[in-house]
C-alpha cells in the first residue's frame, strides 16, 4: 500500500496546534496554585492604584471607549504584556520511511512527533513562566523587555521585611516574630481578611530554619520530629504558618530569604495573558499558549513556534513580607 503524505494541511492549523498544546501535560510548578488566570483582550493591562492597592481595570475590546475614571486621586498605570515565543521543526526525514506499529502510514509518526516537538516547547514556556511568578512574588514584574522591574518602585510603597534571627545563639523566638508578621500582613491588606500564610523558603534559608532550636522544639513530641531528625519533608507547618521549601528555577530562586504569601486573598496574585501577534487572534481573548507552523523551504518540513504572552503581577506587593535567616 503507498504510503500516505502525512503533512496533511489541517494538522498544521492554529486552531488544532494551539488546542494540542494546550491539552498537553502540564508540567507541575508550586506557583500556579497562587495565582489567578485570565485572558485579555489588549496588549497592555491597565492597572489601577489607591492607597497602595492594585486592581485591574475591566478589560475591553481593542477600539472601544475606556472605561471612565473616577476619583482624582487615584492613580492608572498600564503594564505592556511580554511577549514569549520558542520555536522548533518538524523536518520529512523525521518521518520518511518510519512506520508506526500496527499502521500502514505514517501519519501516526507524524502525530508523535508533533506532540513531542509541543510537550518541549510548551515545558519552556512552564519553565518561564514559573520564574516570573517567583518574581512577582519577590517584588518584580517582567516588562516587555523581559527586564524585573520593581512594583514597591512603580507603585511607592515599601518592602516590608522581617528578621527572624535563625543564626542567633539564644532562642531565635520565631513564634513571637510572626506574631509581628500577622500585624504587617494585616496593615498592608488594609483590612481584606485572609485564611493563614504560606512561606516559601529558599535553601539557604531552609536548612537554618531545620536546624534551629525552636523549630526543633515544636517538634520534639510530634510525629514529625522524624522529619528534622532525618530526611526533612520539604513542607510542614508552624508558628501559625505552612512553611514550604522552595527550589526555585536557574532563573530566579530565593537563596537566604524567604517570602510570605496570604492565603484566601481574591486577585492578590494575578496572571494576564494576551492574544497572540498572528492575524487570525486579533481581538480575540488571550489564551494561556499559542501553536503555530509555516512550511520550510522546498517542502523539507514545518517550522513550530510556540508562545505565551502573560503579565504575572502582586496586586498588593506590600503584603509579601520578605524573612531573612539573621
């Protein structure tokens, strides 16, 4: 039987790859359950600031009227959306001549390597991603330049920090210092009620946190003393807080320090995404992730490209109180 042409032109669509790449494994990262996801329809997000306090201004159609201000002592900034895009290939002789089992074609090839071309952009892209958010959480945004940009800067409000003494030769009193975390989380929600606190830790600071007596002294009756005395579970709770031990990516990890996130705060920590810069996406709502491909020259194949166009963002940076080891 001859073999069929595989590069069949609907398999190549936007509309089939984008949906592949998004239907496709989610490589798990920690910071994807703290922030809250949405598509826009623009290029930009306008954020709105009062009183130290962020909030996202409706989203509208591209051409539309903007949405009218109210009080003047509010401030409006708008946060251009970066731009992310990874690109691979498919060439012919990745298929010529290969045959699946039990296939008399190799349209079935043709599907696993696509999937597989996909499944490795779109872990890139995860990977990028992940090192934002950890960036938003530290105080930072990426702009559209891919440059950190300082949100306590953008938005005049100060980083709120706590020493928790881990190195000190006496008691460190961590329960006591948290109590004063409760308080500055407190100010700097202004009110807004949250459900407790996670800490991630970074792994200098991990391993001083373990090692220190009032840690250990939580735990010297507990079933989970075995942790510290052993191999240390990477989470385990606290001084009225889950403390978790966080690696971080190549790109950006929190090393000594340790930040603060309160949990059960609606819109505290954001992700933005914006239509792709094809024509076929032009008004349309922002997607998580894109898939695209154009044929190479003299048919030897398709070249892929990949992108996500999120904006990561602490609507109330103030309240990610940072902790250090001293």
């Amino acid at each position: 039987m001859a073999m069929v042409d595989p590069f069949t032109p609907s398999a190549f669509q936007l509309t089939e790859l984008t949906a592949s790449i998004n239907n496709l494994k989610y490589r798990p990262s920690r910071l994807s359950g703290f922030f809250e996801e949405r598509g826009v329809a623009a290029l930009s997000v306008v954020v709105e600031e009062q009183n130290g306090v962020l909030s996202i201004l409706e989203t509208r159609p591209r051409g539309a009227p903007g949405q009218p201000m109210g009080r003047d002592d509010r401030k409006v900034r708008s946060f251009a959306i970066p731009h992310i895009p990874v690109q691979g290939q498919i060439l012919a002789d990745e298929v010529q001549g290969v045959r699946a089992f039990g296939s008399e074609n190799s349209s079935d090839v043709l599907a696993m390597r696509l999937s597989e071309k996909l499944q490795f952009m779109r872990d890139s892209l995860d990977y990028t991603l992940e090192s934002h958010r950890l960036q938003a959480i530290m105080g930072n945004y990426i702009d559209v330049n891919g440059d950190a940009q300082s949100l306590f800067t953008a938005f005049g409000v100060n980083q709120q920090t706590q020493a928790l003494g881990l190195h000190a030769t006496n008691r460190s009193q961590i329960r006591q210092k948290m109590f004063a975390v409760n308080g500055k989380v407190a100010t700097a929600l202004d009110g807004t009620p949250y459900s407790g606190m996670t800490v991630l830790c970074g792994d200098n600071f991990w391993s001083a946190l373990l090692d220190d007596a009032d840690t250990r002294n939580t735990y010297l009756n507990q079933a989970q003393a075995a942790d510290l005395r052993g191999n240390p579970s990477d989470r385990f709770t606290a001084f009225g807080a889950m403390w978790e031990w966080y690696r971080g990516t190549t790109a950006a990890n929190l090393g000594s320090d340790a930040y603060v996130i309160p949990a059960g705060v609606p819109g505290l920590c954001i992700t933005r995404f914006a239509p792709a810069n094809y024509v076929e996406t032009v008004n349309t709502m922002g997607l998580p992730l894109y898939a695209k491909s154009e044929p190479l020259p003299l048919g030897k194949g398709y070249r892929l490209e990949a992108q996500s166009n999120p904006l990561n963002l602490v609507t109330r940076p103030a309240a990610m109180i940072k902790l250090t080891i001293s």
